[in-house]
C-alpha cells in the first residue's frame, strides 16, 4: 500500500509539474503573443498616419506651367520652344529618333564608307580615325574628334543592329 500511494503521489507531482509548465509557457507564450500583436498595431497605425500626413502635404502644393510663361520673344535674343511638338513627341515616344538620311549620308562620307558598313566596320574605322584625329596625336583642336564621335554615333544608330 505504501508503495502504490508514493507512485500515485508522485504522479500526481509529475502532472502537477507537467501542468504547471504548459500553463507557464502558454500564459507566458500568450502575454507575448498579445504584446506582438500590440506592437504591429501600433506600427500600422503610424505608418498610415504618417502616409495620411504626407498625402495631405502633398496636396497642397501644385506645380502647374502655362506654355506661354517659357515662351520669349526671338527679338530678346531668346529662343521659342513648341511646347505642342514636344508635348506630341513626348506621347509617340520619338526622342530617340534616327538622324536624317543627309547627315548618315555625311557620317558614311567622313569615315570613307561606300557601302553600308556593319558595327564591327564602323568600331574598326572609328579607331583608325581617332588615331588620326586625336589631338594629343596631331596637335589640333578636338573639332576633328568632336565631329568623329557624332558620326560614330550617327553611324551606329542607324546601322548597329
């Protein structure tokens, strides 16, 4: 009997401890679990306060532009821009567009191209003439070089592909 009363008693001790840890780790587990969820309550509502604060701020500054303000008289020595030419390029998207048939033709007769050269050509003859037309080789101005590197550009948009 003595035996079988220590064994129910130290059952009762081995659940009671059993017991008590679970109750432990889960009231502990739920305190941390209700402060996590405080703490991205907060979070949220700062957030969007913060974007709600920004939205408003946002609003109350208006940049608007009358075409007219930027335009000056050529008299004045200043230049009149087309805004409706740039508003209509800028929807078709053909800022990058290629250069006119004359000055490919140019490009072509500067770099000594009789046919329609391929990229490799064109890279190959650029090197060539920027030997020839550097001026820390010949002692010139850059003008040569200037005009050069445009024609090699020209050239390549229009045959680099």
């Amino acid at each position: 009997m003595g035996r079988e009363l220590s064994y129910i008693i130290g059952s009762l001790i081995r659940w009671g401890i059993f017991f008590g840890i679970l109750y432990l780790i889960f009231t502990n587990f739920g305190t941390f679990l209700l402060i996590l969820f405080a703490l991205v309550v907060i979070a949220y509502i700062v957030i969007y306060q913060f974007k709600k604060k920004l939205r408003e701020h946002s609003n109350s500054f208006r940049f608007t532009f009358n075409g007219q303000d930027f335009r000056s008289s050529s008299q004045n020595g200043g230049y009149d821009f087309n805004f409706e030419q740039f508003q209509e390029q800028f929807r078709r998207g053909s800022f990058n567009t290629n250069a006119p048939f004359s000055e490919v033709e140019q490009a072509k007769e500067f770099f000594g191209f009789t046919t329609t050269p391929t990229k490799e050509e064109i890279k190959k003859r650029y090197k060539e003439l920027a030997k020839k037309y550097h001026p820390d080789i010949n002692g010139q101005d850059d003008a040569l070089m200037q005009q050069l590197n445009h024609y090699k550009e020209v050239l390549l948009k229009a045959f680099g592909n």
